[in-house]
C-alpha cells in the first residue's frame, strides 16, 4: 500500500505489481487506466515519465507506446512540446457525455431484454452479488470493477456490433467520472438500488423498464459528479 495525492486529498492505494515482459504492452494500459479512472492521475496532471517507468518497473519505450493507446481513447492528451497529461472535461462537456451514454445505456438494455441468454443473465446475476458484497467491506474498487462489467454484459447482450463499437469508447472516457460518482454513500446505495431493479428487469424480459432505468441510473451519475464540483468551491477541476 502507498499514500497517494488525489483531487480527494491524501488516499491509501495498493501497489499494482511490477509489469511482466509477457503481455507488457496491454498491461501498461490497464494499469495507466486503472490509475486515470480511480483519480491516482487526476485530471489535468501532467505525466512524470520517469516516475511512472519506476512505479510500473518498465522502460520509457512501452510507457510512450501506451500513452499514445490511451490518447486515441480520450484519456490523454500528448502535446510535443509539454509532453502527455490526463484529459479533463469541459462541464458542459461531461453533460452531453452522460446524456449520450444514458441513451447508449437505455437501448442496450432495452435489446438485451430481447437477446439475452440464460447463461448471460446468470452470470450478470453472480455479478451482482459480487458486487454487493465488496459494498459491504467498503471495497470501492473491488465494487466497481464488477459494477462495470455488469454494464459490459448488458451491452453485449444487446449483440449489436454498431452499439458496441460506440458504447465502448464512449465508456472509456467516462470511466474516471462514474467512479467517482460512489464516493457519497448515499450515492453509492442508491446505484445499488438501480442494479437490484435492473436485475428483475432483466429476469421479466421487460425492456421499457430497464431502458428507463438505465437512463435514469445514469443521469443520476451525470448529477452525483457535477454536485461533487460545486460543493469543492468551484475548485478549478474542470478544463477551461
């Protein structure tokens, strides 16, 4: 475990292991992503080369590799003459995203009612449970990594390549947001809420419910992150 300045303030994060030579390059990503999405390099912070060679145990080579993988995805920006910093969102801008993906959201469930297996809803189910219980040991990082692929599974239930191809990379620029969205408790609770009814939705095959919920659920998330930011005093956290 280590302490880590975050936008929150100080946090205790585990160390991700060093990176294998095996598979280097799509590890380097998971592991930069990983430390974009749960606020380890926050919004707008400038990439220290150096420092993330030594924390991943790599060499500058495949760290520039993956900086340029997590660019074409929206998570950073790389500029020749400042170098890579983590990409930050306009408010207006994090709105619309919200509002795009509640569609993108709302219609994968609305097909999965349609097209899903016994053997998806099951799995989402196990998920589920999962899920809850990480919530129970406070496991924010633990829930999260379920509650996305709960979200993932839907998506591919719905088995709509054009939606995928979307929903995927619009997902990954919102992945940092929607986890913050949990650090209030009572937030937390109610997306748990959500999922419980998402799951009956699923087991009725009742698609207008769960396109609605699924809307709402992630509307819900889009006013949990722009409430975070007025109540930090218009703290400068959002590009100008």
């Amino acid at each position: 475990m280590q302490e880590v300045d975050t936008p929150r303030g100080k946090v205790v994060v585990p160390l991700l292991p060093k990176v294998e030579r095996q598979r280097l390059h799509d590890m380097v990503v998971e592991h930069l992503r990983t430390f974009i999405v749960e606020g380890v390099l926050a919004p707008g912070m400038k990439l220290n080369e150096r420092e993330l060679c030594e924390r991943l145990g790599i060499s500058r080579t495949p760290l520039r590799e993956a900086l340029k993988v997590l660019a074409a995805e929206g998570l950073v920006d790389i500029s020749p003459n400042r170098g890579a910093t983590v990409s930050s969102m306009t408010e207006g801008e994090i709105r619309e995203m919200f509002e795009l993906m509640s569609g993108l959201e709302a219609f994968s469930g609305e097909l999965a009612c349609e097209r899903i297996t016994a053997a998806e809803l099951a799995t989402i189910k196990a998920l589920h449970y999962e899920m809850l219980a990480c919530r129970e040991q406070n496991d924010l990082s633990g829930y999260y990594a379920r509650n996305q692929a709960i979200h993932d599974r839907i998506n591919e239930a719905a088995r709509n390549t054009a939606l995928r191809q979307v929903y995927v990379s619009m997902n990954r620029r919102l992945q940092a947001l929607r986890f913050r969205s949990n650090f209030s408790t009572a937030k937390w609770d109610s997306a748990i809420h959500d999922h419980d009814e998402m799951i009956r939705a699923l087991e009725a095959r009742d698609g207008k419910r769960m396109g609605a919920i699924l809307r709402a659920h992630l509307l819900a998330k889009r006013d949990a992150v722009l409430a975070q930011e007025a109540a930090a005093g218009g703290a400068p956290r959002f590009a100008e």
